[in-house]
C-alpha cells in the first residue's frame, strides 16, 4: 500500500491546484477569445442555436428548449447561467448588435429581470449567421464535448469584428477584461486601410475609429483618453448621458440617452435621493416618461434656479456622467493577453487570413474530386456505346466496372459515378452541361490556386467579404464624441454680475438685481417687496457677485459657507427660499451676519463684533480651507455675533450701538487671534444698550445713520474722532421716542443709493446725495413715511 502513496508539499500542491483552477476560469469561462470574441457560453449557445435551423428567417423556439440543448450536449453548467447569457446577447442596450433575436420580455435598461425560460423565445439575427457562415467547410478545429457524444467548434470562424463591436466584460482570477463596443462600419474601414497599408499608424486609425459607440448611445467627454486607451489597451473615459434644457412654460431637464450600462430606475432614485437629502435643491419634479420609443426622464425645475447648475450637479453627484474603466484582454493561442487597437485589428484580420485560406483549401479540394468525377463522364461520353455495350454485356455492375476501368482506364469514383449516370444525361443538352460544368470546375480551381499562391488575391477576397458585412450591417454612429470637452465647472456656468442678497429674519434667503427696487424721492412711502409674514422682515443684506464666497456666522459663533450663485436668484417680490435648505445649522443656531469673501482678499483680517461690544481680529487665512459648519470665534455666554466684515491693519474700525453711541479706534490696535479665542473688549455698554452697528473706515466722506421709525442723516467722519478701544465712546446720533432707536449706521459716498427696509417687506431705495447732512449729533430728517406699526428693520448700501 505505501507504494501508492506519493509525498507531496501542501504548499506545492495548493499552488498548482490554484492555478490550474485560476487558468480553467481565464480560459474556459471569463475571457474572450481574441479570433470571435466570445466567452465559450456564448459561442455553444450560438453553435446550438445554429445546429437546430434557428437561423433569422426561421421560426421562433422556447428559449427552454434551446437551454436544454446547450447544457445537455455542451454546457455542463446551470441553466441559469447559460440562461442569462443567452438573455444577454438578445438585450439591445448592452450589444451593440445583438446576436440573438429575442421575443418576450428579455429585462430592460431598468435592470427587469426577464421572463423565466420557458415564456421566452429566439432565433438567431442575421449578423450571427455571418459569425457562423462557412462553418462546415473545415474552417475551424472540432473537439469533443464533454461526455464525448458529439463535437463542437473550439472558435467560430466569424466574418464579423465581433470582440470590437460588441465589446465584451469579464472577470477571472487576477485578472479582468473590459471591451466597449463600437461602430461596424467604422471597425471594417479599419480593417481595409491595415490591409492596404499594414505600416499605418494609430492617429491614421483615429481618423477612422473615432472612439466607442455604446448602444444607448450617450456622449464621451474626454476625447483626449481615447488614444491613451488605444494605444496601450488600458484606460479610461468619461461618459456622458444627453440632457438638454427645454423650457416649456416652466425649465425642465429632459434626459434622452444614458452612459452605456447606467441603470435608469436606479439614476432616479439617485436622483430623488440627492433632492431629499438637499444635496442638490432647485428640482421641483422628477418623472420617467420613457416609452418604447425611446428614454425620456424630466426633471422639473422650481421657478428662479439656473438649470444649467443643476444639470451640472446632476453630472457630478449621479451617474449621468461616469468615468468607466477599460482594458482589452483576450485569449490569444491559449492565454491570456493584453491588445493595443491595432493589435486587435490585425488578430481579426491574421484569423480571417486563416479562415479563408482553411475554406479555400477545403473548396479546392472538392472542386478536384468534382473535376476528377467530370472528367471520367466526358470520357465515357465521348465512348458512350462501347459504354452502353460494355453495360449490357455484363453480367453484374462490378463486372460492369471491372471492364469500364481496364478498357477506359478509370478509376473506382468515377466508374462509380458513370455507372449511376442517369440516361437522360445522354441527351445533347446534357452533355453540353457536363463540358460547361467541367470547365467552369477548372476556373475555380484556378481561382482557388490563385488565392493561395497569391496574396494580393486573398487580402482582395478578405476586403471584399469586410465590405460585404459592412453593407449589411453598417448604421450610423450613436456615441457622440465631444471635441475639447472637459469637465464643466459649475462656477463656469453662471455670469459674474453683481447682485444683492437678502436673508430675512425668519431665515428665507434671495439674490435679486439691484435694479429691481426703484429709485425715489426722499420721504416716499416706499414700494412692497417681498411677501413675508406679519412677523417676518429683511434682517441682513449684502452685495456680492455670484462667484463671491459668502460665509454665514450664526449666533453661536459658527461659520458656513456657500456661493452666491446657490443662492435662488429670484425677484424682488418673491422671498426666496429657506436657507436651511442649503446650509444645515443646529436648531438652536440662526444666522447674524453675512460676509462677502473675494478670491483677491489678501493679508486681511475677519473683523468680529458681539453684541457685548467683544471684538477680535482674526487674518483671513484660518477661514481659507475650513469644512462648512466650524467654530469661528468663541462667545461669552448670551453674547451673539453682530457684525462682521474685512478689514486690514492699516483700516480704523466704528462700531455704533442702537442707543446711538459709537467709537472710533485703529484695527492695529488688535492683535490676530485664531478662531477659538474670545476677543477683548471694544466699546463699554450701558445697561439698556447694545451693538446693532460695526464697519471700517475707507474713503466715504460721511456716515449714514437710520433710526428704527425712517429718520437719518449724513455725518461728517471727520466729526468721529479717533478714540482708545475699551471706552464709552461718543454720540452717533440723538435718540428718542420720535426717533425710534438706531437700526443702521454706515459709510458712504455721495454718489451711493440706500435701500431701507421695513418690517412688513415695503423698500424704499434714496441717493444719498438727497439726505440731509448735519451734525453728529442731530436726530435727522424723515427718510421714508411710516405708518404708525410700521418700523425699518435693515438698509442695504
């Protein structure tokens, strides 16, 4: 018994157990081969299909039928399997040309799956029989099946670029193959320019072969990969559904085409899991109204939101855009392989060379046994009553024979074939058929001959059957190729024209045109803007352009950040939209301040003021690559944030309580702190008072002030003198009853406008040149008319 033990390592053993299994799967299961581009199920599928008369012009069978064909005498495997890949060659948006002729449902671009087996049915396409033709002529190599009953081809000697055209996937063991489909007639024009000229180089093959062409056709937007991908058989490129913006009665995205292999249901739920998420805002609807006609998906869009951003998002944040990953692996003599673009083109065209040749051989050898068999007929013809005699006198046809062949001098075949001939063949007629046919058997041999021993013959006849297919089967291209496309920036998308925005106090945010508020005279009562509730006015305002940063403190002394183009641009009678929609602050927080933040502010400082009068100077750089949603500065407790703006060293600062105090002081005064420093102080409060109010100094030569029931006036700055931070300050203007408290002071030119707002939504937009300059300490003139519960709430400058 110990003889037939045989010592072994464990480790020797699972290595070359693992590969053999490793190289069983790259063969046998995962890859394609390089000559007809099929994965073995693929290709007994079509061979069964063939073997049972299922051609294009024959009738449908049970795809179960056809199953149970394949795994019973070539496919040893499930017929789930063998099922599905069946399935796959019949789906119309994952081959480019389909090879089976499905009837029933056979899924959908939605990812349904198809009917079971024994509901469907199918034949072959007409394409697959081009993958087929010529296969009894000893074109390619039978072996064995699996049990040994019956033969198969190990490769189909197809006259279609099968592999290019309809691309192929496939995953091995270490290893992975991922063909794109493309366009037949382009492959085939290929094909004949590397045959006329077998040195042509690959920018001479993209001017043919513009990229691939995916059967749901879409765009690629990255035309730049394509050489890379062919060149070296690896790469990628990035794929791009067809979207177009239409406008009918409102702006609507209307989605046509998808990125090859892109699951449309699963693109809409994307899609509505972004909106309900508020990853992207601005869609109002989203609907599939896809047909048997074609996709369409539309997304409606709310009134005042740029289509052309959210189609953008849409690109970026779903798989209407996907940048897919290719490389071209094959079986090539046995192993596997990786193929550059031209490489593949030869690979077809040195198979198609042996095809024809193999057919060709085949084809002139029975041409020789006719023309034998032809030749002994016209022999016996031209002696055909010694024949006759000979026949008669017989006793038996293989005496018959025996005398035909020593006086005639023939052989067995064609003694054989004389001694069948019908009489009929006697007639003149006949006879005249038989020399025609013999001499036309002579020019085929020929002919034959001529495309072995000639190649200029063969490469012909290999141009002329490519051309044959081409006009068979040639279509226009689908896939668009996007020249010099790159990947849209949004930010490119929108002008960077000035606008105003507008947050009010119960958190509805805008941008408008500047235009929008009419101009009028000092004292008008002004005109109704937004439709906010009773309890509801404008708070804060800013002007910005659309690509400015605009950074939102909250009370609690947090910073977020959006672009002002997010913002929906709406009218001046419209409140905008909530802004917790597009900034996700605590429940507890709500937004004091906004701050315009330029790409060109450089060595600046965030200046903060609280409603305690703490400030703190902090440089612009600890805000430059911050996540939306951190601390900017610290607070004591109750304090909130009042104001913020940029300032540099050089700048003096005013901040203006709602008493009507203020103070003057240097910014250099303060020294730069980072975000989670409190500050110090900078203007000592009464009890009753607090800060509404704090900006730089530039060159305006007057302040602004506006009291809570529409009084201002214009004051000198040279009537603020500069003081030392931390002390009580000086009179900004006279408060009272009449006056109302003070809501706003700023500085301005006299060639500037002020938009006041009121609590009910009313604005009123003044030149400055129209109000009244005094002293420092003056109440002020009327500015707006007010009705008795009416008070101003914010001015924009």
């Amino acid at each position: 018994m110990s003889k037939n033990i045989i010592n072994i390592q464990l480790e020797e053993s699972i290595r070359k157990d693992y590969l053999d299994y490793a190289m069983s799967v790259i063969i046998s299961r995962a890859l394609p081969d390089v000559r007809d581009g099929l994965k073995p199920v693929h290709r007994r599928i079509l061979y069964a299909m063939h073997k049972m008369g299922l051609h294009y012009n024959k009738p449908f069978r049970k795809s179960a039928r056809i199953v149970g064909e394949v795994i019973g005498k070539y496919h040893p495997h499930g017929d789930t399997s063998v099922y599905d890949a069946l399935v796959r060659l019949a789906q119309d948006f994952l081959m480019r040309y389909s090879l089976v002729d499905g009837q029933g449902n056979f899924g959908s671009i939605d990812d349904d799956p198809p009917a079971a087996m024994r509901y469907t049915e199918a034949r072959l396409t007409k394409i697959a029989e081009y993958c087929l033709a010529d296969i009894e002529k000893d074109t390619v190599d039978f072996i064995p099946n699996y049990d040994g009953s019956e033969s198969e081809p190990i490769v189909l000697p197809t006259k279609v670029p099968n592999l290019l055209i309809n691309g192929c996937s496939g995953i091995a063991v270490g290893m992975s193959t991922e063909i794109p489909p493309h366009n037949l007639g382009e492959i085939i024009d290929a094909l004949i320019c590397l045959i006329d000229n077998p040195e042509i180089t690959l920018d001479d093959i993209l001017n043919i072969i513009k990229g691939p062409d995916y059967p749901t056709a879409g765009e690629i937007i990255s035309p730049e990969s394509i050489r890379e991908l062919y060149e070296t058989g690896k790469g990628s490129l990035l794929l791009r559904g067809k979207a177009s913006i239409e406008n009918n009665g409102k702006e609507q995205i209307i989605i046509t085409e998808l990125p090859y292999k892109v699951n449309k249901s699963k693109l809409i739920e994307d899609i509505a899991r972004l909106v309900n998420e508020k990853k992207i805002t601005g869609i109002s609807d989203l609907r599939d109204e896809s047909d048997r006609d074609g996709i369409r998906v539309v997304v409606d869009i709310k009134k005042g939101e740029n289509s052309e951003v959210i189609l953008n998002k849409l690109y970026k944040e779903t798989k209407l855009e996907e940048k897919q990953h290719y490389q071209f692996i094959a079986i090539e003599e046995g192993k596997p392989k990786t193929f550059n673009l031209i490489k593949l083109l030869n690979s077809f065209i040195n198979y198609r060379i042996q095809i024809v040749v193999r057919r060709t051989k085949y084809l002139l050898k029975k041409a020789n046994e006719t023309l034998h068999i032809l030749e002994g007929l016209i022999k016996a013809l031209e002696n055909i009553d010694y024949v006759i005699n000979i026949i008669k006198n017989s006793k038996n046809p293989d005496e018959a024979a025996r005398k035909l062949m020593e006086n005639l001098e023939l052989d067995s075949k064609q003694t054989d074939a004389i001694l069948k001939m019908q009489l009929q063949k006697l007639t003149s007629l006949e006879v005249s058929n038989i020399r025609r046919e013999f001499q036309e058997t002579k020019e085929k041999i020929d002919y034959y001959n001529e495309i072995l021993t000639n190649n200029g013959v063969l490469m012909s006849l290999i141009k002329e059957e490519l051309l044959e297919v081409k006009s068979q089967f040639a279509d226009k291209r689908r896939t668009l190729i996007i020249d010099g496309a790159k990947e849209i920036n949004e930010i490119d998308l929108i002008p960077n024209v000035e606008k105003i925005v507008i947050l009010s106090r119960s958190g509805y945010i805008k941008r408008m045109e500047k235009n929008d508020i009419r101009k009028q005279k000092r004292g008008g009562s002004g005109k109704h803007g937004a439709n906010y509730r009773d309890d509801d006015f404008v708070k804060l305002s800013i002007v910005a352009k659309n690509h400015d940063n605009i950074m939102f403190f909250t009370n609690r002394g947090k910073v977020y950040y959006l672009k002002a183009y997010q913002i929906p641009e709406v009218n001046w009678s419209s409140k905008g939209g909530y802004v917790g929609n597009l900034i996700e602050f605590s429940a507890n927080e709500k937004i004091q301040s906004m701050l315009n933040v330029s790409k060109d502010i450089k060595d600046s400082y965030i200046f903060f003021v609280t409603k305690f009068g703490i400030v703190k100077k902090s440089s612009v750089t600890h805000f430059r690559t911050l996540r939306s949603g951190v601390i900017a500065t610290r607070l004591r407790e109750n304090d909130e944030i009042i104001s913020t703006y940029i300032v540099r060293e050089d700048r003096k600062v005013i901040i203006a309580t709602k008493k009507g105090k203020s103070i003057n002081f240097k910014a250099n005064t303060l020294s730069d702190i980072g975000r989670n420093a409190i500050g110090v102080i900078g203007i000592r409060l009464d009890e009753d008072d607090e800060v509404i109010s704090s900006f730089p100094l530039y060159d305006e030569d007057y302040i602004l002030t506006v009291t809570s029931k529409g009084y201002g006036k214009l004051s000198n700055i040279n009537e603020y003198r500069c003081q030392q931070r931390g002390g009580k300050g000086i009179k900004i203007c006279k408060i009272s009853g009449k006056t109302g408290d003070l809501v706003s002071a700023n500085p301005v030119g006299l060639d500037n406008e002020v938009i006041l707002s009121t609590k009910k939504g009313k604005n009123i937009k003044i030149a400055i040149k129209d109000i009244s300059i005094l002293s420092r300490g003056s109440q002020g003139v009327k500015l707006i008319t007010l009705k008795d519960d009416e008070v101003i709430t914010t001015t924009i400058v």
